[in-house]
C-alpha cells in the first residue's frame, strides 16, 4: 500500500501517471501522516457505515476511510486521477471511485444504489475552497439521510459556517447550518501540511445532522428569503435590508419587528436563532 502523504511517494505517482495540481479545481494534497487517520476516526463511520467522499484526490482519505467503513463512494471530479485512485486503492474491495461532479450528479440516487445496506451514512471529504459553501447546502438542503458531514475547509469559512447565530462571526450561511445541523470546529490543519502549500490555514469541522429541524418553519421558503435579505448588506439595519430584499414595506417590516418584541434599529448579526425565527413568522403574517 502507497504512503500517501509522502512528499517523494506523491511525486514518484504524478510522474507514473504525468499529472500535474490544476490551480482551477484547488488541488492540493495532504503530506501530515496524521490529519487522514483522525478525520476518519472523527467523522464517527464503523464497519456498518456507508461514507460518502467529495473529491477523493489520489486517495489520501480515502484509505483512511476504507479501512474502517463498510463501504466508500468517493467522488472525483478531475478524470485524471481516475487511473491514479485505481492504482493507489487497488487493494479494497469496499471503495468505489466514480469520476463525477458532486453538483450536478442524483445524489439521491446514488446513495440508494450505493449504501442501501448500511446501518448509516456519513460524509467525509476535503472540500475544495472556492465551492465549500454551495457543496454544504447542497448536503444540507436535500435532506439526504446523512448522519454527519465531516469536512476540511478553509480556517476563516469553517469558523464561519460553525459561527453561534447572533454573534459577528455568523452570517446566513451560519444560519442555515444551525437550522440542519448541531456544528463543531474539531481541529485546524496548518497550510504547511499540505502540497503545495496554500495561502491560508484549514480546519476540519463536523455537522451532526438534525432528525428535525429545530423549530417548525410556517413557510421554510420564506425564512431564508428573509435571512438572505437581512444579512446582504451586514451594515444596514434589519429592517432596511429585510424591505429592501424581499419589497415588503418598511412599514410592514417595523410592525413585525415590532412584534417580535425587537429593538428597530436591531442588525441582522445581532439576530439569534429563536428572534429570526420569530421575525419570519411576523413577517409572514404581513406578506
């Protein structure tokens, strides 16, 4: 079996197979032999586990995985580490590489024909920087039967997503991870463990998916519509980023505000969960 975070190993397979890292699809391969085993200690798979991997590079994780889980469809997007993730994980017979766009593939679909008899499935993935927020949603969104997403992402995104809803940290996209999930930063990942080296530090963080959500959405639409507006310009207040984002009256907006029993200059980072939620239902009343 490969070392796969073997700075010379690395290079010995790019020049088998004559890759090179594409700076378009974030490539960048871990070379700390210990950032692999604890993420797949952590994302919380056993041997009845099903684990879903978003962009399996040339496998680094994906042993890690397969090692521990029942089974292990990872994801590739870049066709050519197609024969490289053949070469370095020939020796499982429960990984599955399918070269394939998370975006764009029937995820519902897949999992079904992929993990139908698994007690569970996770996802475990080192997620590319400039698509983390749209892969989350995604996961998020479609209500798949996830048990957790585990995910390494960018130091300041990965602090953003696990934000308390509330504080100046938290955005809308903090929001809608409370809203599916119970959030955890696990531990930071220096740039210096990867090559090449990017320009910022990682973090792995995991999202322990909720069997509900937490509160009972009149309409689910209409409230992140709402959250939307109220965080798009972060230096207006509430009430005119919510009137100016969803075309409601200021002073449809004032009154709901109003009867949400908050204050009416109140910005939307000063917002916790409960308040927003509060505000959607006045909101609502009024549209």
């Amino acid at each position: 079996m490969y070392c796969l975070t073997d700075a010379a190993t690395i290079k010995k397979i790019m020049s088998k197979h004559g890759f090179s890292f594409s700076k378009a699809l974030g490539q960048n391969f871990i070379t700390n032999p210990e950032i692999c085993p604890m993420m797949a200690e952590m994302c919380g798979v056993d041997e009845n586990s099903g684990v879903l991997e978003i962009g399996a590079g040339i496998g680094v994780l994906t042993q890690e995985l397969g090692k521990r889980a029942k089974k292990v469809t990872a994801l590739e997007l870049d066709a050519r580490l197609i024969p490289i993730l053949e070469d370095t994980l020939s020796d499982f017979e429960n990984i599955e590489v399918i070269n394939a766009d998370v975006m764009k593939i029937d995820l519902e679909k897949l999992l079904k024909d992929c993990f139908s008899d698994c007690e569970n499935i996770c996802v475990c993935a080192n997620l590319p920087y400039y698509i983390t927020s749209p892969i989350i949603m995604l996961l998020l969104e479609g209500r798949f039967p996830f048990k957790s997403v585990t995910v390494m992402v960018q130091k300041e995104a990965g602090e953003r997503l696990c934000a308390p809803v509330g504080t100046r940290n938290a955005g809308a996209v903090s929001v809608a991870v409370r809203y599916y999930a119970e959030a955890e930063e696990l531990f930071g990942v220096p740039k210096e463990c990867f090559m090449p080296s990017p320009k910022v530090d990682s973090e792995v963080i995991r999202l322990n998916i909720r069997e509900k959500p937490e509160f009972d959405m009149t309409d689910e639409k209409f409230f992140f519509a709402m959250v939307k507006a109220a965080f798009a310009q972060r230096r207006k207040t509430a009430l005119n980023g919510i009137s100016a984002g969803l075309g409601m009256s200021k002073d449809k907006v004032l009154s709901a505000i109003k009867n949400a029993n908050l204050p009416e200059n109140i910005r939307a980072e000063k917002l916790n969960m409960e308040e927003l939620y509060n505000l959607s239902e006045e909101l609502y009343k009024l549209k």
